[in-house]
C-alpha cells in the first residue's frame, strides 16, 4: 500500500456464514495492517450483512474505517427473486447500526435499476435509505453476467438516473448520490474524501 501509495481503498468480502464471527476479525486485521502502513490512506469496508450478527459488526467498527458500504441491491419486492438468501430490513437495519455504533462513520449503499423495479418503488428505497442514517448512494444500471443469471426487464435512460439523482440529493438531503447507468459501488470512491473534508465529523 505504501509503496503503490495509495490515499483510498476499498476492502470487501461474501457473507461468511461458515465463521462465527461472520469474518469481523479478518476485517478488523486488514484495517489495522493499512493503517499501520499507509495511515493517511481512507479506508472504506464494502461488508455483507453479516447474517444479522450484530456483535460481528460492532468488532469490525472497533477498527473504525472510514466509511462503510453495504448495498441494498434492489427494491424489496424483488428480493425474494434477486436476492432469495438476504432480508431488506435487516440490511437497512445494518446501516442503521453504524451510525449507531459510531456516529462519525460515514455510511454508503448502492442499487441497481432494470431488475423489474417500479420508478415509485426505487422512491421509496431512497427513503427508506435515507431514514436509516445512509449517506451515499450509488445507482447503476444492472446488466446481465450471462443466460444463467437474471435478464435485463429495462434501460433506464440518463435522465431517469438524473432524476433519482436529484430527488436524493435536493429532496432527501444525501451528501451524495452518484446515479449513471455505468456506476457501480466502489465507482469514483476516492471522490468520499472531498465529501470528508466538506462534511467533517
């Protein structure tokens, strides 16, 4: 990190429900090893949800990163299609917790469009972002892997995405929404830094 010097990196894992801990100590290591050798470096962790283990969450925020990312993926009327193994209400509550846990850790999430969704429902999932302490958000255009996986219901056009874009950030006060069909979680990430500087906690 040091030498590739590196002022922002993203770290991320899968749920590891094979481990007690949910793999907050893995977690807990990689923010301390980059601190230790890169300590100007901003960190921010991009976790699962951890299966609602809450007692993972509150070790992995004992580090304190600087931001925490975890995407919501998708309205949820479409979780049970997208995303059969999570749960809507525990991942905003996730998000809730960090700002709970640690009020100065800025929290991120992110969704795709074209999975089916409603304009009205991908609203309300602002909302209910932004009623659960979210900070950023980031809005991409889903596009299919391949036969295997899910097919593409739409094209969201640009001015759609310009649209949420402005409804999040005029109407519900997000310090950011990033919104383009080409985004994607960790998209433009280092652009947080100035978001820090200009929202300092």
């Amino acid at each position: 990190l040091s030498s590739l010097g590196l002022n922002y990196v993203v770290i991320t894992s899968v749920n590891r429900d094979d481990l007690d801990d949910g793999g907050a100590i893995q977690f807990f290591s990689c923010v301390s090893e980059v601190r230790k050798r890169s300590p100007e470096t901003t960190i921010e962790l991009l976790i699962p949800d951890l299966c609602g283990n809450w007692n993972a969450l509150e070790k992995i925020l004992e580090i304190q990163p600087d931001v925490i990312n975890h995407n919501i993926e998708t309205v949820p009327s479409l979780y049970r299609k997208v995303r059969p193994q999570a749960n809507y209400q525990r991942s905003l509550e996730l998000l809730k917790k960090v700002r709970e846990y640690n009020p100065r850790i800025y929290t991120k999430s992110g969704f795709m469009l074209g999975l089916g969704e409603k304009d009205e429902e991908v609203l309300n999932l602002l909302m209910d972002l932004r009623k659960n302490d979210v900070d950023i958000v980031t809005i991409g255009q889903y596009l299919s892997p391949g036969p295997k996986h899910l097919p593409v219901q739409r094209f969201v056009s640009p001015s759609k995405f310009n649209f949420f874009k402005y409804f999040g950030q005029n109407e519900l006060n997000f310090l950011q929404v990033v919104s383009s069909p080409l985004t994607r979680s960790s998209y433009h990430a280092e652009d947080i830094q100035k978001l820090m500087k200009q929202y300092p906690r």
